[in-house]
C-alpha cells in the first residue's frame, strides 16, 4: 500500500486548530496538504468538506480532516458525499474505533469544543489506527455501496 496522505481544512471558526494540526502531523513527518481557508475571513463549511471529500474521493490513499467550530456541520456535510465515511470525535477512543470498526476516511473535530492538545490526541489515535475489516467490512459495505 502508498503511503496515506492527509487533507485538512477547516472554516473560519477553526483555523488557528488547522495550524496546530497542520504541525503536529509534520512534526509525525507524514503528508499533509493545507486546503484552506488561509485566512480568518467568513467562509461556508460545506465548501471546504467539498474540497477535502473530491481529494478523498479520488485517491484511497488520502484521509482528510476537517474542524470547524462544533465539527458538526463538517461532519453532515462530508458525509453527504458518495465514498466518505466521516466520524465527528471529541476524544480518542472514538478516533480508533471509527477506523477500526467504521474505516472512516474523514475526521471531524471542533475548535470551540475541544482544545488542541485532545485535537491532536485525537488524530494521533485514528491515524494509528487500522480498519479491522471481517465482521467490520460486512456492516460497511451495507452502507458503502
Ligand atoms: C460557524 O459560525 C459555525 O456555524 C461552524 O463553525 C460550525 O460550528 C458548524 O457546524
């Protein structure tokens, strides 16, 4: 398998996370690409669950990552795309379940919900993890396809 390459945006409410974040998985020296927005300006967040989604959609090696202010609008609109298997977390356990159990390949968090330390505790934990499939891939192909 290609190394896994990370996605993340965010909206206005979540930027200074997206910096943080964007760090901490450098620091892991693994990839990520920045999809904005690049500055504090009012933006809609469904725009940029699209971008991060088209990227995942077109490349099973690229996860995204999303946040907004509750991460909650990120996760209903990521999860409206065909493919994407978006999990809203605000602690890590979840993290590593929603890949072992859901293969998620969006992560969903917000900035006015968490601090960044638990933020990247979070990601630490799903990028981690691995989805077990067996008795896990019967339950998500009912909904996959
Ligand atoms: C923006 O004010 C806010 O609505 C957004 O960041 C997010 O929390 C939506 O779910």
């Amino acid at each position: 398998m290609s190394k896994v390459k990370y996605v993340i945006a965010s909206d206005h409410a979540a930027i200074e996370m997206k910096s943080e974040i964007i760090e901490y998985i450098k620091e892991l020296n693994l990839d990520i690409e920045d999809l904005g927005p690049f500055n504090k300006d009012r933006v809609d967040y469904p725009d940029y669950a699209d971008k991060v989604c088209e990227k995942v959609q077109s490349d099973e090696n690229t996860l995204g990552i999303l946040i907004c202010g509750t991460g909650i609008g990120m996760s209903i609109a990521s999860n409206k795309h065909k493919g994407i298997r978006s999990a809203l977390c605000s602690e890590p356990l979840s993290a590593s379940f929603a890949k072992e159990h859901n293969d998620s390949n969006v992560i969903c968090m917000g900035a006015r919900t968490i601090g960044g330390e638990l933020a990247k505790s979070i990601v630490k934990s799903w990028i981690d993890s691995s989805f077990q499939g067996g008795r896990h891939l019967d339950r998500v192909k009912k909904f996959r396809d």
